[in-house]
C-alpha cells in the first residue's frame, strides 16, 4: 500500500526509480506525486489469491524458520525520512532482533525459472523491495536483516537478505532526486513503456486535426523504421502483439496529443480516440494508432525489419 499522503515513497514504488518496476515508471509516479494521477493496476486473480494466502504463508514460515512472526495485520504504513513500506510481517530473531518479512506467490514453475533464475537470485524488484523495508524499519531504526518467503506451487522457499549499502545509498539518492523533481513540478517525458499506456491516453487526449512531424528528428531514420516495425507486428499480430505494444507506446508517448505524426520516407501514423461502451467491462476511452507504410518506401539494409523480411 503506497503512502496516502505522497510524502514517501513505498517500497513498491521504489523500483521504478531503477527501472526495474513491470508495474510503474518513473515518469508515471511523478505524474501520481505531482498531479495525482491514479497508477494502481487492477487487481486479478493472482493478486487476490496471494493475499488470501498471505497469513498461511507467515503462519508456515514461523514454523519452518522457527521464529517468531508479527503480522502487520491493520497494514499499517511505516516512515522514515523519504521513504516507507506496508510490510507483510516483521520476523524476530533473538540473536538479530527485529527483520523485514515479505511473502511472495509463484504460480508457474515458468515464471521460477525466468524471473526468479530457478531460486538462484531474486528479481531486481523484489531485492529493492525488501532492502527498503529494511531500511524503513521501525521508523527509528533500520532492520538488519530480512527474509523473503516465497510459496511456489505448493513448496516453501526462502531467501534471507543482509543490508546491501550501496544499494541503500543508491536508494535515499534517487529519493531525494525524486522528491527534488516533484517540488520543482518536473514531470519529464514518457519512457515509451508499455506499463504506461493507459496513463497516456488520460495524460494525451486526442486534438484532431494536429500534427507532429518527425522527419527532422535527430533519430527520424530510427523512428520511422520502428514505425514500419510496429506495422510488420500489427500484420503478425498474433505473435508480435508484445513488440507493436512496445513501439505503439514509444510513439504515442513522443506523439503527446498530435492526431498525425509523419516520418521519413512517406511513413505515417494516425491516432485515433476509441470509446468502448459498458457492458461487461467499465466504460473507457483510449487511443488506438494505426500505421501507414508506403510499398515502395526505402528500406535501411542493416534495420531491423529488414533482416527479418529477409529471413535473417
């Protein structure tokens, strides 16, 4: 749970500072601190069971750790300095004293073995996530140590975490550089991310009738050979879905709410705002982009598209 008031940062927000966040960008949290936008995904059946599941899962590692275990059952939100965090529990060591608990749910022995490298390290968001709440502490005091719980498929594992000081120190720099930026009002630019394509749509409506020219672009050969990729995915649809996603946001993050952007060799893009009526989802509107791609537009040899066109 992030911070109501927007004083700190949580420890799942963190992550985005770094990059590292599938849920949230930087550019996406300084929108939220700055103009309040609402960045919270919705939920999904994961994420409800994980939570249903997140007192067995203390109650089991109390047994198997052989440790005491304080859940944080009203979700009570801890600050210090800049920072924050909703942990899950603290674990209490009579060597070590007072620790960071965190649980995690794996459902697929897929996403074991690619996020989580088959329990040999854990993802980058996760690492930060529990060094904050470390950090974080009581309030007063840093934690010394901490301990992932992860359930993954019916298996308890577990990953005890030492303090990582250059990462604590990278982390109370970036806060403060945040928090600078969220003073001065600086927002900056979309980062082209898939994960903020909804912000967009509300951040950019559409303005008919406008439009953005990229053909004097310091990167316009780039660019409108992306262009021509995210039309080569759209036909492939099926398989490239991810890649037009990616380059679909890339574009209409550096289109902002121009309806037309023009690129090199007669390549095009239009936007087009698109309402969905309610009826068993909510109502929304977002912003579709449809690329226009002449047949005899000329063609970078080492690009991409063309190596693939080509079969390499």
């Amino acid at each position: 749970m992030p911070d109501p008031t927007r004083a700190t940062l949580s420890a799942t927000q963190t992550p985005a500072l770094f990059g590292a966040s599938p849920y949230l960008t930087r550019w996406m949290l300084l929108r939220h601190f700055i103009h309040g936008d609402p960045i919270d995904g919705p939920e999904h059946n994961r994420m409800d069971w994980g939570k249903r599941m997140q007192p067995l899962l203390l109650a089991q590692a109390a047994e198997d750790l052989h440790l005491e275990v304080r859940p944080n059952a009203d979700n009570t939100y801890v600050r210090r300095g800049l920072l924050g965090c909703t942990r899950d529990a603290e674990i209490i060591c009579p060597d070590r004293g007072p620790g960071s608990l965190e649980t995690k749910c794996v459902f697929s022995y897929d996403v074991w073995m690619q996020a989580w490298n088959s329990g040999k390290s854990l993802p980058k968001q996760n690492e930060i996530q529990l060094q904050q709440q470390m950090m974080v502490g009581d309030g007063k005091q840093a934690h010394g140590w901490g301990v992932i719980a992860v359930w993954l498929c019916g298996e308890m594992k577990y990953f005890e975490r030492k303090p990582i000081p250059e990462l604590w120190e990278a982390i109370e720099l970036e806060a403060e550089k945040f928090f600078g930026d969220v003073e001065a009002k600086r927002e900056g630019e979309p980062f082209g991310d898939p994960v903020e394509a909804p912000l967009l749509a509300k951040v950019f409506p559409l303005k008919v009738g406008t439009l953005v020219d990229f053909r004097t672009h310091p990167q316009a050969r780039e660019l409108a050979e992306q262009v021509r990729l995210m039309d080569y995915h759209a036909s492939e649809r099926k398989a490239h879905a991810k890649g037009e996603d990616g380059i679909k946001a890339k574009i209409k993050a550096m289109m902002g709410d121009a309806e037309e952007a023009a690129f090199l060799y007669g390549i095009k893009v239009r936007a087009k705002q698109v309402s969905r009526a309610s009826y068993t989802v909510k109502p929304t509107t977002f912003t579709t982009l449809d690329a226009y791609v002449p047949d005899d537009a000329q063609m970078i040899e080492d690009s991409p598209i063309a190596s693939i066109l080509a079969g390499g």
